[in-house]
C-alpha cells in the first residue's frame, strides 16, 4: 500500500487527534466505525444538544455536526430541511461552536467533525474560526465546496491547527485525480459511494468494496463510505467493505418526522435519534461478526 501524496512537509510530527485514535482502537476491535451526521440546531439548540449528548452511548463512534447554512448545494431535502429548521430556530456558527463546546464538558474522547461549506466559515473569518473551534473541542473538517487546488485557503491551516481535514471522493473520482483529491487530507477519507445529492438512493455494496479497494492502493487512511446507509442491514453490508460508515440522511428524517404539527420538537425526538443510532451500531458490529 502507498502512502497518499502529502505537501505537508511534517505529516508524522502531526499528534494524534482524537479521529486517529478512535479509529485505530475501533480498527484493534476488527469491526468498522458508526460515523453519525446530525445538523447542528436542529430542530432546536437545546434539542439538538440533546441528541448530540446521547449519540456516544448509543454507539455512535465519531460525529460529524452540520454548520447551517442556506445553500447547502450537495444536500438532499432531508438535510436541507434541517439546515433550516435550524436557522429558522436561530442556529449561528457561534451557537454550533458552543454546542460543542458544551459536549466536551463531559465528553472528551467522542471525535467530533464540523461539516459543511465555506462560506461561514470565511464570514467567521478562517483564523479566528480555527482558533475557536479548536478551543472548543473540534476535531476535524469536512468543506464540501474546497477543492484541492484551494488547500491553502483553509486546508494548510486546519493543519496547522490541529485539525484534520477530511476530503470527499466519489464514483468518478479517478486514479489521476486521486493524488490531489488525497494529498493533506487526514483523519479518514469519505467515500461518497454514489452520485448525485445525499438522502436519494442507496449503494450497491459490491461496487462500494472495490471502490475502496482502489482508494486504499493510494493511502493509508482509514475509508468511510456515506451516502444511502439507512438501516442496520446497510450498515452490515457496506461495513463489511470499509472501515466504516456513515449515517446522516436517516437521522435527520428520523428528527423530521418526530416532531409535532408546527415543527417542534416532542418528548420523542431525542429517543428516534438515538435508537437509530443503536440499531446502526448492531449493524456495524455484525459486519465485525460477517468479516
């Protein structure tokens, strides 16, 4: 296996984040990882720091917390549904920076990664907003509109920073467009195992296990495949050809469809999140069985 092609000059000098070592206790556990998505504010602050407390013991092994943000152009309409549930209900980048803030006051070891698009996090301003979410308790990013040809733009300082960043490759990302799609991502690679927006379809695990294959001749990251993963019969299947999986579309629909007539959370809400979440965890410990 060859390592991914790197510009940054001291890849090894890097310490190890939280990511890192998660997933390499999960990996020493021979099973793959249950990567969670859920929209930071949504349907509410306190209802959605809710489900972010609850999503570790549910067996959720890292989160990855949606930034809000009113052109969320990759998303399905479940996510873009949430996405405004949240900014309706007031949701800003400094309120999702204390929603994680307020996490790591009782949970230091759950890896958390801030995804979304870099337009608040430009407004926010890039070096005050790394500062700030490496104060409060991130981990990783994944900015879906930053290609790698802009990585000095917000890639070389999260670095820099301390904070991985995590690239997307997809069904036509190729082996001449692997290396750059590669070069300075840390943490893990997302595999998105199917084209067009989230919440649309679902994959076929097959061409899912020799996608990764392929991605994993190129670099020794860990590949997570998202995109289509809803029930714990998915999670077995893509588990069982990558390191891990990721869920985002089904949580958020699971938020959408617990809450009341005019859109408000009930006392149902936080328990649909996390007893998905708990269904998907069987799901990615039988595929540990299955391997």
């Amino acid at each position: 296996m060859t390592p991914s092609t790197s510009r940054d000059p001291h890849p090894a000098a890097r310490p190890a984040t939280r990511i890192d070592v998660r997933l390499a206790a999960v990996a020493a556990e021979g099973r793959p990882a249950l990567v969670t998505f859920i929209t930071a504010g949504d349907p509410d602050y306190d209802t959605s720091l809710a489900i972010l407390n609850g999503l570790p013991a549910a067996g959720a092994d890292v989160i990855e917390l949606g930034m809000p943000f009113s052109d969320p152009m990759a998303e399905g309409p479940p996510i873009q549904a949430s996405t405004l549930r949240a900014l309706n209900a007031g949701q800003t980048m400094l309120r999702t920076l204390d929603m994680v803030r307020a996490f790591r006051a009782h949970d230091a070891a759950t890896p958390i990664v801030l995804m979304g698009y870099y337009n608040p996090i430009y407004i926010y301003g890039v070096d005050r907003f790394l500062a700030d979410a490496k104060a409060a308790g991130v981990d990783g990013l994944i900015v879906v509109d930053l290609p790698p040809e802009e990585d000095e733009e917000l890639c070389i300082p999260a670095l820099a920073a301390g904070v991985n960043f995590i690239r997307l490759a997809t069904p036509t990302t190729d082996d001449k467009r692997l290396p750059a799609v590669l070069a300075n991502t840390s943490g893990f690679v997302y595999y998105v195992s199917i084209l067009g927006i989230t919440g649309t379809a679902s994959a076929d695990a097959s061409r899912v296990g020799d996608a990764v294959a392929r991605i994993k001749r190129h670099t020794d990251l860990p590949v997570m495949v998202g995109f289509g993963v809803k029930t714990r019969e998915h999670a077995r299947s893509m588990g069982a050809e990558a390191d891990g999986v990721v869920v985002g579309s089904a949580l958020v629909n699971a938020v959408r469809d617990s809450l009341d007539a005019e859109g408000r959370a009930t006392a149902a809400t936080v328990g649909a999140v996390t007893a998905l979440v708990a269904d998907l965890a069987v799901g990615v410990r039988e595929a540990h069985v299955a391997a």
